[in-house]
C-alpha cells in the first residue's frame, strides 16, 4: 500500500507535532541570533549549545533516554495505578469513586516543585535517605556490595518517576474516578450482568474497553503537562536528563540551549505520540456508538460546597493569620498579597479565554463546512496545544526578548479555550441535525443565540472556571521557571512560583513555608474546578434536552 | 489480551512500589557507609588558582593555610612568630669615608677607646678600617647608636656622603657600568643602586664635584640620554640594613627534602618579579644583595633603613627551586602551573588530585586520626551544597545569610567568621567646612545606624569595623565602634551652633547644612547605599547632595583634586604597618592622603613605624597610630561583608578538632 506524504501528514499527529515543534526550535534558535547554518546544524544534530561541547544531539540523546525512560515509567505506573484505585473506588460505591476523583484533582492540581521539594526535605531530613542525583560529585570513600549500588541506583532513577507519577496519577483518578461509577449503571453493563459475564470480565475487558477512548485522550493530553513536572522535577533532583538541560537553558535564557531542547522534546513527544498511534492501530478502539455518554456531572454539589468551604477557610486562613498570630507577622500578608494578585491575574486571564473561546467558537459555527473539517482536524491535536504555547512563550521572551504579559498570555491560552469550546459545540452536532429536520436554517446567528448558545452556555461556565485553575496552576509553573531569568513582565514582582523558587533554595531551613502558597493554590484550583461544574449544573437545568431529541427546542 | 491487563493494571504498581522501598532502603545502607573525609565545598564559581602567592577566592586563601607554611608568621595575639624561619635578627653596618686613611684609623682607635657600656648603648659589635672607610657594624638596624657614635668621631671630618639620582632616557644599566669602567673619580662612587632603565641612584663621598664633572660630561656627550643629575640627598653615613635569619632544622617540604637558604632566595626572587604582592614592591626594591652563610643560614643586605621591609618575609610561603626552575618559564607564558603541577609546599597538608571543580588534599600528620583527607569541591551549585551538608556528605560549607541563623540552631556546628578583605567607608575632607572639625565628623558618623545598613545590604552578613588594619590582625587595636546615636550628635551639632529650622533641616547663619557625597556611577549597590546614608543624614536635618560619576572622574578629577566633600568608596584593610603614603600630613596636597588630615601627632607615629625594625614596637605603634587617627575622624567606616563558615564539629560522634583546627574554625 503506498501512501503519499500528504496521507502520511495527515493520518500521523505525532510526525504534524513533531514538525511543528522543531519549527518552533528553529525559530527560537534564528530570533535568538542564531544563523542559517546554526539551523541546519541543529537538525543533524552538530550544534554546540552551553558548555556541553559539539554535537547537540549526542549528549542531547542520552539526555533524552533518560528522561523519557523515567517519563515513561512515571506514565505508566502513574495510569495504571490510578485505573486501579479508580476501580477499586468503584467496587466500594459511588461516594469513593467521587472521593478518588476529588483526590486526584488535588494531586493533580499541586505544584509539583513544593511535592518535589517537600518529599526531598522528608527523605533526606526525616527518613534518611540519601538522593544521590543532587550531589553531583562523589564525595566519600566507602566500599559497598553491587547488590546495593544497584539498589543505590536504582532509587536514583526510581525517585523522580515517582515524583512525576503523581501528577498523572491525579489526572488518572479524576479521569476515571466516576466514570467507572456511570460505567457499571450503563444498560450495556447490566445486560452482560444478567447474561452471567463474571464481574473480572466486566471490569476488566468491557469496562477497559468503553474506558479505552477516555484513557487515549488523557494519554494525549499528558505531554505537556508531564513535560513541564519533568523539567521541574529533574531539575531540582538535578536528575541528568533533557528537563534539567531545559531548566538550565530557561534559567539562563540562552535561545541556542533552548532551541536544542525543545529539538529534544520534539523527539520526545512524537515517539509518544507515535507509540500511541501504532497501539491503536494493533488495537482498534471498540465502537462508543452503543454507549449512552451521560455528559453531566452529577451530584458534584456536595463536592462544590465542600470545595468552597475549603477554599474560603484557606483564604480566610491566610488572610487572617498576620492577624491573629503578630509575632511571626510578615510572612502570610506577603502571601496572601501575591494570592490575590495571582487570583485577579487567573479571573482575568480566564475571562479573556472564555470570550476568546466563545469567538472562536461562534466563528467556527458560522463558517462554511471546509472551516468545519478543519476545525476537526484542529480538534485532533488540540490536547497538545500547550506544548506549543510554551515553544512560542520562549521563543517571544528569549527569542525576541519582550516579556510576557497578560494579554499575550491570554491570547496563546484561547487557542485551548477555542478547541475546548468547540468541542462543546461538537457534542452538539446531533441537535444540529435535529433543528435541520425542523427546517431550520443551519448555522445562523440567531439559531447560535436562541438554541446553541444556552445549550452550550454550561460549557462556557464551566470553560471559564477550569481556564481559571489552569491559568493558577500554569502561572505558578511560568514564574517558578521563570526564574532569575524574568519570563514574565507581570509575574516578575511576586508571585507564588516565585516564592517557592526562593523557598527551594532554604527547604532545609523552613520547609513549612512551602506550605500555605502550594496548598492554597491546590485549593483554589479545586475550589475554581467544583464551583464550574456546580454552576454548569445549574445552568443546565433550565435548558431542554437537545441530546435525545425527546424535547422540542421551540 | 484484554484479561491480561489485570496483572498489568495492578501488577506495574505494585512491582514499582516493592521496587521503590528495596532500592530505598539499599541507599539508606550506603549512606551510612561512608566515613573517611572531611568535604568543604564551595558555590564559588571563581577557577581557584592555588597560587599561595596570589590567592584568589576563600577556598585559595583556605588552602594555603593548610599546604603552605610561611617564613615568618602574623599572629593576632602573638605578634610575628617563628614559621620556617627560626630565628631573626637586624642589623646593620654604616661606614664613614675620611680624607685618608690616617684619619680614618685614628676615628678607629677613638672609637675602640670607648668604654664597653658605650658600645653597648650604640649597639656596637665591630669596625673595621679599609683604607679611608670606617665599616661600623651594629646588632640593631634602625637605631640611633650610628647617629650618637658619629658624635664621637666629627672631630676627624668625616665627608659627607651624598645621594645622586641619575635620569636617562633609555638603558641606565648600561650607561651606568660602562661610565664607571672609564670614569677618573669612580673611587668616589660608593655605592649604585638602579631602580629602573631610566633611572638610578649613586651614592657618592669624596671629591664629588670632579666627579659630578666627569658624569655630567659624559652625559653631554650622550645628549640622546637627556640626561638630568641632581642631588636628592646628603646624610653622614651609608647605612646598610642586614637581615639574618635561620631556617627551622626539621623544616621540609611535604614530599621530605629540606627548605634549604636556595628555596628561600629563589622563592623570594620569584615571587618579587611578579606583580603578585605589589603592597611589599617598595621594601622588596631596596633588597641589595641575598647571601647565603649555610644551608639553614642567610642574609639579605637592603640599601636603606626601612622598617617595613621586614614584611618581606612575612606570611609568605616558601616553595622548591626546583619547581621555580622547572614551572617559572611556563607561568610567565600565561599558564597556571599552580593548578597543573601544584609545588609542595611545608604546610600540614599536601595535594593528592585536581580535578575540574574538585581538589583531595591528604593530610600529613599522622596523628590526625581523623580526618585523612580533606575534599575540595568549589562552583557548585547552592542548594547542592546544602543537601550533601543535610546529607552528612559535605562537612564544611558557606550557606546563604538567611540560612546561617537556623543552621546555628543546630548542635553539631560550628560557625567561623571571616571578614571581606575589602570594606566600604566615607572619606572627609578635612580641609571642607563645616567638615573640618573633629566633632562635626564624630556626629556625621554617629548619626549613620550601620547595623541597619548592613542588614539592609547584606541580609546581616557584615561587621562594623572602625580601624585601618585588618580586624583581629596583629597590627590591629580592634578599636570599639563608635554605636549609633542620633540625639548625641544632634546635641554635638547643636554645641557646634547648628539648630533645626522649620523643614527640619539644620541650620548655621541662615545657611542650611548640607554636602555633597561623591560615589561611582553604574553601581546599584553603592547608590542603594548612598541613598540610605542620605535618609539616615536627613534625619539628623543634614541635606547631602548625592553626586555619582566614573570611577575615574571620581578619583582623577575629585579626590586627587581634593575636590569633594564626603566620598563613598570601597577600600582594602590594610595588612602592612607603613601607612605614610595614607596619611602623611607630607601626603595631603597631592599625594595619597585624599582626606588632608594634617596631624603632627599622627607624623611621627607614622615617621617612627618607617624607622622600627622590633617587631613587638612595630606592633605597639601601629595600633597607637590606629587610635590616633580613629580620634580625628578622617574617615567613616560603613562595613565590611563576613562570610560565615559552617562546620560539622560532630561527624557521627567524632568530634573534628583537627579539622575544624586546619580549616580555621578558630580564627
């Protein structure tokens, strides 16, 4: 079978990303003052960058072995474990699965420098374990058994995959948390109850199976978020892989460095994204046309107001301690200072993304069938887009040497805003089809505001709050890298990221001070995240039902 | 397939899980494990050069206490002590010239005529007549014994001895020893002394005026040369200051070979062509001659009497010849053999390995139990350092100032402070009203809060320190800091008729108090800090006018102008005692002395400190001069930075003496 480039490009998201992003390097590699020539050198491999000496790719390689290796096995463990929690939760009811999920999102949602650097106080100062990675020199003579260097080597690499594993463990147990719960009431399930299928086999075959769609998603969309924790988290274990060269090129700002390792990651994620694709390929995915998809987020209303409580006690926590306790006064006023200047930053931001978002959206309704594939396509690769967004943050903070602010911020974080609008939109295909029956006029704007936009309005509520924990969490991520080397025109002040970077350099000395801005930032992620889906609920109740046609819009 | 993925699903977790606690607890084992050295590492980026003649950063410094020993060694409680050298003496031979040698031997019957208490009050030990030359020899250089015995023999018409200096355009050497090889009246040269290609300087005695004659002939006819002659001195005598010194019998280098009079003369030779220890250049010009009397035994002629020349051989490490012979040529071609080929020096210690970033140093004492060998590791990165310290594999370490206060905290550290070469002070003039008044500087000082600065500077790493010399050197008289008090120099200015008007300012005949203070441009450090010491002036009601320009403008056109109010500079503590050039009252209008501090009391301890040889006196009288000149307020020291040293003194229940010892935990 002969396939042409074109098909190739097409049908392959992991040989689009990986143009994509070496693009991107060249381009950083060029605004930075790079020449042509350093260009071609960097894509065969030849570029000398930092003190690393000539030939990019040969030291870049085994940097990368080794950080895909600990990704991977971080990917995997990370999955795999919190499939198994998430079923277990099943298996105990409905309440521990909401529980699970709620957990991951709290995992899912702490900065993972203040997990890094909290479990490296505890092994070090409390359990006694040594983390042979941060020294990067061999200081005393001793002789050990090889049983134990391998063991000692072991834990070199087994600590930050387990570091990095957290995080996909959090979004494993929010993803998959209630979804087995609604899993196990669908008629299909129920039926092959009754048929007499054992419960292994119903969990094991069928429920991975209708779960097999939902877990290539969150497979997709782990990249960016797996690739950020790695850069943090090796660096701070000064672990020898491509995240510690990155966090080094960033901290020094140096566009040739840069440009190298995003190269690096371009490699990366489209091995990822190409494993993927052949597993698909050896595996099909089960049809979903069987499957009744309830989209609702249901009974999250306790949840919502356990999260606001929470989130309110933390912020009046915060807020009120200089108060209560004047001797150790100075400390959470500065704290609370940077939280409210980084929530205002976050409704902003998330304001901006969900108008931006709802543009788009509109544009995309409104435009003829061609934008429509294209906005398919788009979809696609949509779930990789922060990877992207940072290539291009470099590439306008080092490459053009402007800083990053707001707006700019706001306008690269539409593009996921857009694409997770939309896909509200295309959950909504099937009332397009219906109004079209009615002989409505498809894609007007008066069938956008009287029908789509209140059905797609609790998307838009809830758009707007997960853009606002992301921009939380992103915006600690920016400004903790961003460090000394200001990536940030807006964050260069104060900001939370910013205090834990000055905090990691004292962990030993006061450790607890990591705590109130990491847990609060949690917090307010998971607050923003539960009052979205309670607020979305509420929304939709007024609105009919366009899903199964059983209603009349008008 | 799909019913194999249970044991995937629950199998990878698990297996990493188990993994995990197994690989932990093999890391626990072997951290346990390891003993042995003793670590101090370093997050300075700087290349340490091992130069002990040059030392660069803190771990240089650190090390040449520990692998160098020196040929005499300051003390700051015992003055100068025996190092290599074990014992030292001055002294010092002046000669007279008579008209001939009749007279000549009559001054000497004259002078053996004396009684023995005389010669022992001259310090007398021998003369000796050569021709028309008396050579007298005294057991002490510097002292008045040839001035008192010269009393003795006027009678005979001593002739003066005069001192020529010769300026030429080009090769003095040359001209020099060709003019003497053919000169009629070359008996009369006693002495040549050339300082440089264009210049030298003759002593002369006798019929100098032929022999100015034949000189200035000879550089007639030379008119390329443009020649200038003049006489720059006339004294009775030629002094000739001799130093003697023993080396210790058992002193050896690391690798066993004796320190032998070769070692010492070539390291000094070495070590004075280099631009290393430009502060000893001008006592190391006057070195005449090094004569070697025996394996352990040498003397160094000097052409003048200059007390400080002694810093010669003070805390300076001594090296093999052979290493000078082998490695001179290759550091002057801009290698740095010190790192590549480390000498062996005579200290405790020894150099095992050079790596990149590291140095292992094996200690030589056998009695050191512990530790054996001690690590270097320098240009790491902070947090790195603090997690080995953490991690009991790193025993000495600098941490961050906000560090310093927990860590003091903890049970089994010592901390050592040492203070920055370098420190930042106001300098006055003294000539400038109202500053020329003592107590109007006494209140500007009074008024600055320094702790404040310093927290405010240096997050609190830094220490007052009013001297001149270096603090806790043996010079110093560690002078007690004047403490901040606003309402004591409010009520000193008010005394002095400067009273508070409406804005708060203070004001004299209607005319508000202010100066301006000078600091360089394009340092954020200096103008925060300028900026502090106007608020904390204004609070006093004085207006300070801040003016920042180049370093060059500021010391070409302003200070050496005396140009300038109050100036804000940074200056090194002084480690030599000849402070002349500083503050000489000779000194004010053009030379060094930017203040203008004119003080006959503060001349002649500085005129007494060029002259003394003891070094017992010359400790005496530098701290004298020290206090002297802290009471006119010259200047106003701000701070100093500290850099603290954290050392375990408690490894795993051993407690290092030694180590803490060899890294200067006792400072």
């Amino acid at each position: 079978m002969k396939e042409g480039l074109g098909t190739i490009l097409r049908n392959s998201i992991a040989l689009r990303v990986w143009i994509s992003m070496t693009i991107l390097s060249l381009l950083l590699l060029w605004f930075g003052g790079g020449t042509f020539l350093d260009g071609l050198k960097l894509l065969v491999g030849v570029l000398a960058v930092g003190n690393e000496g000539e030939g990019s790719l040969r030291f870049l390689f085994w940097r990368v072995v080794r950080s895909f290796f600990i990704m991977g096995l971080a990917v995997m463990g990370g999955l795999c474990a919190s499939f198994a929690l998430s079923l277990v939760a099943s298996f105990m009811g409905a309440f521990f699965s909401r529980l699970a999920r709620a957990l991951g999102r709290l995992l899912g949602y702490m900065p993972i420098m203040s997990v890094c650097l909290l479990v490296i106080y505890a092994c070090i100062k409390q359990w006694e374990l040594p983390i042979e990675s941060m020294l990067p020199f061999e200081t005393k003579s001793f002789s050990e058994t090889w049983f134990n260097k391998l063991g000692r080597d072991a834990w070199g690499w087994l600590l930050p995959s387990l570091l990095l594993s957290l995080p996909v463990l959090g979004k494993g147990l929010e993803h998959f948390g209630e979804n087995f719960v609604s899993l196990s009431k669908q008629p299909l399930m129920l039926g092959l109850k009754a048929r007499g299928v054992t419960r292994t086999d119903r969990v094991f075959v069928h429920t991975f199976a209708l779960s097999a769609e939902k877990m290539r998603d969150l497979v997709v969309s782990l990249p960016p978020l797996v690739m950020v924790s790695t850069i943090i988290v090796e660096e701070l274990l000064r672990y020898k892989g491509w995240g510690e060269f990155g966090a080094k090129a960033l901290r020094a700002g140096d566009a040739p460095r840069l440009a190298a390792f995003f190269y690096g990651g371009a490699f990366m994620v489209a091995i990822w994204l190409g494993l993927l694709e052949w597993l698909e390929r050896r595996y099909p995915m089960p049809s979903q046309e069987t499957l009744h998809r309830e989209d609702r987020d249901s009974s999250n209303m306790g949840w919502g107001i356990l999260a606001s409580l929470l989130g309110a006690a933390g912020l009046a926590t915060i807020w009120f301690w200089d108060h209560l306790f004047p001797a150790n006064s100075g400390f959470f006023t500065q704290v609370s200072l940077m939280l409210e200047a980084e929530l205002l930053h976050a409704i902003y931001g998330a304001f901006c993304c969900t108008v931006w978002g709802v543009i788009l959206t509109l544009v995309f309704f409104l435009t003829p069938k061609a934008w429509s594939e294209a906005l398919g396509e788009f979809l696609r690769v949509g779930r990789l887009i922060p990877l992207f967004l940072i290539g291009i943050c470099f590439l306008w903070v080092t490459g053009l040497q402007r800083p990053l602010g707001t707006w700019l911020l706001s306008f690269f974080m539409s593009v996921p805003a857009g694409y997770a609008l939309s896909k509200v939109v295309d959950q909504y295909k099937g009332s397009l089809r219906y109004l079209s029956s009615y002989g409505v006029g498809a894609k007007s704007l008066p069938l956008f505001a009287k029908v789509i936009w209140p059905a797609v309005l609790p998307g838009v509520v809830k758009l707007f709050f997960h853009a606002l924990s992301t921009w939380l969490i992103w915006q600690c991520f920016i400004s903790y890298l961003g460090k000394p080397h200001q990536l940030s025109a807006l964050l260069e002040s104060s900001s939370v990221g910013g205090l834990i970077y000055e905090q990691s350099e004292v962990i030993f000395d006061h450790y607890i001070h990591l705590l109130p801005p990491s847990l609060m930032i949690t917090t307010l992620c998971f607050t923003a995240l539960y009052l979205g889906e309670c607020l979305s609920e509420a929304c939709r109740t007024a609105q009919p039902n366009l899903r199964d046609g059983r209603q009349k819009p008008f | 397939m799909l019913k194999g993925l249970r044991w995937i699903i629950f199998g990878v977790p698990l297996a990493l899980a188990l993994l995990t606690i197994w690989s932990a607890k093999q890391a626990k084992n072997s951290r346990i494990a390891r003993h042995d050295d003793f670590v101090i590492a370093s997050s300075v980026s700087e290349a340490v050069t091992l130069n002990p003649f040059n030392a660069v950063g803190e771990v240089d410094l650190e090390l040449r206490k520990i692998l160098h020993e020196s040929l005499i060694r300051s003390d700051a409680k015992a003055g100068l002590v025996s190092g290599i050298i074990e014992k030292w003496q001055w002294q010092q031979t002046s000669t007279v010239w008579f008209a001939n040698s009749d007279i000549a031997k009559k001054a000497e019957a004259k002078i053996r005529g004396l009684t023995p208490e005389l010669w022992e009050k001259f310090s007398l030990i021998e003369i000796e007549v050569k021709d028309n030359e008396l050579a007298m020899e005294f057991g002490q250089a510097g002292s008045l014994g040839p001035s008192l015995l010269y009393q003795h023999i006027a009678e005979f018409g001593p002739l003066p001895l005069e001192q020529w200096r010769v300026e030429v355009a080009s090769e003095a050497k040359h001209h020099h020893e060709f003019f003497i090889q053919n000169a009629l009246e070359k008996s009369q040269v006693k002495r040549a002394r050339i300082l440089s290609d264009q210049e030298y300087l003759l002593d002369v005695s006798g019929e100098t005026v032929r022999l100015m004659e034949e000189l200035q002939l000879y550089y007639q006819n030379h008119p390329q040369l443009k020649a200038r002659i003049r006489v720059a001195s006339k004294q009775a005598m030629l002094h000739k200051p001799l130093f003697q010194a023993l080396l210790r019998e058992d002193a050896k280098f690391q690798d066993g070979q004796p320190i032998t009079v070769e070692d010492v003369e070539s390291t000094l030779r070495f070590v004075y062509s280099k631009p290393w220890l430009a502060e000893k250049a001008d006592a190391w010009r006057l070195v005449d001659s090094i004569q070697k009397v025996s394996d352990k035994h040498f003397k160094v002629y000097f052409y003048d009497v200059y007390g400080p020349s002694l810093q010669l051989f003070v805390d300076l490490p001594i090296i093999p010849k052979t290493w000078i012979d082998q490695f001179s040529a290759s550091l002057d071609s801009g290698v740095n053999v010190f790192r590549q080929n480390p000498p062996r020096g005579a200290g405790k210690a020894y150099i095992e390995h050079v790596g990149e970033r590291s140095i292992s140093v094996a200690l030589a004492d056998e009695k050191i139990q512990w530790p054996k060998r001690l690590q270097l590791l320098f240009g790491q990165n902070s947090r790195a350092i603090r997690t080995g310290y953490e991690m009991d594999e790193i025993d000495a370490f600098w941490p961050s100032s906000s560090s310093i206060e927990y860590i003091s905290k903890e049970d089994e550290v010592k901390l050592s402070k040492q203070s920055s070469l370098n420190r930042l002070l106001i300098l006055w003039n003294t000539r400038r009203t109202p500053l020329d008044k003592v107590d109007f500087r006494r209140a500007m000082g009074m008024a600055v809060n320094r702790e404040f600065l310093i927290k405010e500077m240096l997050q609190g790493q830094g220490r007052v320190h009013d001297g001149i010399f270096y603090p806790g050197s043996w010079l110093s008289s560690n002078p007690e800091s004047e403490a901040f008090n606003l309402e004591a120099a409010r009520k000193i200015l008010y005394s002095l008729g400067w009273v508070r008007n409406e804005e708060g300012y203070l004001v004299k005949n209607q005319e508000v108090l202010s100066f301006r203070l000078l600091t360089v441009e394009g340092n954020p450090e200096r103008s925060k800090l300028a900026k502090l010491l106007e608020a904390q002036w204004k609070e006093l009601g004085v207006k300070v006018i801040l003016e920042e320009m180049p370093l060059n403008e500021l010391f070409n056109n302003r200070l050496q102008q005396r140009n300038f109010d109050a100036a804000l500079i940074g200056v090194n503590f002084e480690t030599q005692w000849d402070q002349l050039a500083l503050w000489h009252s000779s000194q004010s209008v053009r030379g060094l002395n930017f203040t203008s501090l004119i003080s006959p009391e503060v001349d002649a301890k500085l005129e007494s400190l060029r002259q003394e040889f003891d070094p017992k006196i010359i400790q005496n009288l530098a701290r004298d001069l020290e206090k002297e000149l802290m009471e006119h307020h010259p200047f106003l020291a701000l701070f100093c930075a500290e850099s603290t040293l954290v050392i375990r003194n408690n490894l795993k229940g051993t407690i290092s003496e030694h180590a803490t010892r060899l890294m200067g935990g006792d400072r």
